[in-house]
C-alpha cells in the first residue's frame, strides 16, 4: 500500500514539476497540490539541475554546486516539517509548513528555469538564475524559527565598470544584507555610500577617489561589515545574540577609456573648363560662272570637348549668289555651318559668252567650347578627444561638390589608463582591428567596437 502511495506521490511530483516549470519564476503558488506532490517536484528539479551541470566549468558550476546544497536543505527542512502529512494540501497545513510550501514551489521553478538557461548556455542571465535561486534557498532553510542568520554574498552585479562611461555602482547580492550598517563597506579601502539596502542585496556607489586611481583593468576588494544574528535554544526560548562577521567581494573597474581622432577627408570634384576657338571659311572662285555648289561646312571641337554656344557667326564677304548661316550646333561637339558658292552667270552664247562673275563666300565664326575636368578640391582637418562614446560623423562642408570620389585617412589612438593602442583606417583599408571606417555622401562615419579592444 506504501509503495503505491509512493509511486502515486511520483507521478504527482513529475507532474508538478512540469508544470511549475513552464510558469515564471514569480507566478502564484499551486495551492491544490499536496505537500508531498511539492517535495518530489522539487526533488526532481533538484536532480535535473544537478545533471546539466556536470557538464559545467568554472564559476557557473561552482555557484550551482552551492545551489544544489542549500536546496537539498530546504527539501529536508520541507520533509521534516510534513512528515506525516504528505497528502495535505495547502490550506490544511499549519503557517510554517505553508511558508516551507510556498518557497520550495518557488525553488522548484527557479531550479528548472536555471536548468533550462543552463541547457542554452544562456551564461549570464544562467548564472543570475542560479544566483537568485540560491538566495532564496538559503532564506529559507536559516529564516526558519532559532536558526543562526549568517550573511554571506552570492553575486557581485554588473561583471565589470568603465568608469567615464558607466553608472559606478554595484550591486552585492546575497543573504541577511540589511544588517549592514552606513559606513561599513569600503571599497578599495575606501568607505563606500550605500544607495539602497535590503535583506538580499545592497547597492553600493564606487567611490569617486578609487574611479580616478584605476591605471589598468583590475580587480577592487568589497569589504562588508555585517552582523551575524546567533540564535540558540535555551530551555524552551531562543536566545538571539550578535557577532560581527566581515564579507568580502570583489568587482573589476576599467580605466576610463579616451578616444582621440585625427584625421581629414579629400574629394575630387568635376569641374567645367571652359575656352573658345575661331574659325574661319574662304571658298575660293570656281572658275565655272555658272557653278552652285554646296559649301556647307561641320566644325568639330577637339575629343573630350563639347560645344557650349556660338559666341558669333559672320558672313565677312560673298559674291553673286552664294550664302552662308545660320550656323547651328550639331550634336555635343560640332557646329554645322550650311553654305552655298553660286556664279553670276555668263552673257553672250557660247563659244563668245562673257562671264558676268563667279561665286564666292568667306564667314568667320567663334565657339565657347566645355569640358568636365576631375580636380582635387579643399583637404578638411579634423581632430576630437572623447572619453564618453564610440562612433563619430565627420560631414564635408568646404564647397559644393559634383560627382565627387573621397579619400581619406584617420589615426585612432585608444588611451585606457597608462595603455595606448592605434589605429590607421582610410579609404584603401576601412575596417582595421576593432575600428570601422565609411564614407557615404560626404559624411565620414567611424565606429570602434570597444568589446574588441
């Protein structure tokens, strides 16, 4: 009868389990499922935690193996507090037993989402998890009634600080905070502000002597004074004492990082040069009084020029009928001049005709001729120094530009502290190391990807 009670308290806890596991870490507790449903569930999250993390390295392992162990407590403390009422749910169970049932269903949730993270590799936000479900498991297992209170810290948040460009503050995350008093943290040797405290987490201010000191990438000492609260039974009452416990954590600053940026930008331009030729035409005098011949004439700028207008045109002599003009352009490049050399005619019958006079015809003509020439136009300069961003636009602004090509060429110096790196870009090569160069109409655009350097 036992063991199929047991199997059925399995299959409960399975289930229970599953379930908790699909809501979020903060959803409202199932009050429908026994107490023992809750403590096989939280078994079971506890072992599935346990066999991802093999797998595991480094801090992330180490932080679960802490996991693992105050949540194997709660499960005890659970255990024992239920003992004999594991088919209760929670409405029947008494005020500490539906406390331990609150916090292992909230256990039991934080303990699948890190094991999912963990599955993912979802790093950070895995370790955070992992980080607030061991919280929570140590709260449980020492706020029950005459245990001594220890403080301890779990997490320091965020990893790493730049100063000059992030906020300087930290957050210690942990158990038993709010007994640390103003003036009981220093870091780097420096007495630190407190912005805010709570049972689980202080947020410290970086102390703006310590910020300006930091040279290169470094680890800085969190030292916490705090209280331990020491509870012991004595006949039938818990006597409460306190000792002072010191708490040590560390954070990493960055030195502050200064970009400074020298450089300029060239373009050519498309220029219009412009110039004018003369020309002139003499027919001559066909010997044939009688003649009427075209003379019609197509003048052609040299390749690579074009005909902007026919400054002037002038018929300078003509004779009998011939004519010339209007002369008009033909094409890009020519100017056609139609013309005509037309005789008098003769007297008289052949072979004792008299010639009355021949046909001739002379103009003179000037054309404004163009032509599109590249020229370099005005080199800009630019120099800046900035400590607090990573990407700057460069415009050309010097003169009007048509159909412009770039070049361009800037030096990087990147300054952390007593390190200095450098960087060459220009329009031959735009992408060197972790910076980026791009020139588009006109506008010279630079990017440093800091998490490279």
């Amino acid at each position: 009868m036992e063991d199929v009670m047991m199997h059925g308290l399995r299959g409960a806890g399975v289930a229970m389990m599953l379930m908790l596991g699909a809501q979020p870490a903060d959803a409202q507790i199932e009050t429908g499922l026994t107490a023992g449903a809750v403590s096989v569930g939280l078994s079971a999250a506890i072992k599935d935690l346990k066999s991802v993390l093999e797998s595991m390295g480094g801090e992330l392992k180490g932080v679960g193996n802490s996991l693992q162990a105050n949540a194997q407590n709660v499960l005890l403390d659970f255990d024992r507090a239920i003992a004999g009422n594991i088919n209760l749910t929670f409405d029947k169970l008494d005020t500490q037993q539906q406390r331990l049932y609150r916090d292992a269903q909230a256990l039991t949730r934080q303990l699948a989402k890190a094991a999912i993270e963990v599955t993912n590799n979802a790093g950070t936000q895995a370790r955070l998890t992992i980080a607030d479900a061991d919280i929570l498991a140590y709260n449980t297992t020492y706020s029950l009634p005459c245990r001594t209170q220890t403080p301890r810290v779990v997490m320091v948040t965020p990893d790493a600080l730049r100063v000059g460009r992030d906020m300087l503050e930290v957050s210690v995350r942990g158990n038993f905070l709010d007994s640390v008093p103003d003036g009981a943290v220093t870091i780097g040797g420096q007495v630190a502000q407190i912005v805010s405290r709570s049972a689980n987490e202080i947020r410290l201010a970086i102390p703006s002597s310590v910020a300006a000191a930091i040279k290169t990438r470094g680890s800085v000492a969190i030292s916490i004074a705090a209280q331990e609260r020491r509870k012991k039974m004595i006949l039938l009452f818990c006597n409460t004492s306190t000792v002072p416990v010191t708490l040590q954590a560390a954070t990493v600053l960055l030195p502050k990082r200064i970009y400074t940026l020298t450089g300029w930008l060239q373009p050519t331009s498309l220029k219009a040069e412009k110039r004018r030729e003369t020309h002139q035409f003499n027919s001559g005098k066909p010997s044939d009084c009688d003649a009427s011949n075209d003379a019609s004439q197509n003048i052609c700028a040299p390749a690579g020029w074009g005909v902007a207008a026919i400054a002037d045109f002038k018929v300078t002599g003509r004779n009998c009928g011939s004519s010339a003009g209007p002369a008009s352009i033909s094409g890009a490049r020519c100017v056609l001049v139609p013309g005509r050399v037309k005789g008098c005619g003769y007297d008289g019958v052949w072979p004792a005709r008299n010639c009355k006079g021949r046909g001739w015809v002379n103009w003179k003509m000037k054309v404004a001729l163009t032509r599109d020439v590249r020229v370099p136009m005005a080199r800009q300069s630019f120099a800046v120094t900035s400590g607090d961003q990573a990407s700057w636009t460069f415009p050309y602004t010097k003169a009007p530009l048509r159909d412009p090509r770039w070049t361009y060429g800037v030096r990087i110096d990147v300054i952390e502290g007593d390190q200095k790196q450098s960087f060459d870009i220009s329009h031959a090569q735009e992408v060197v190391g972790p910076v980026k160069g791009r020139l588009v109409d006109g506008v010279l655009g630079i990017t440093v990807n800091d998490g490279d350097l």
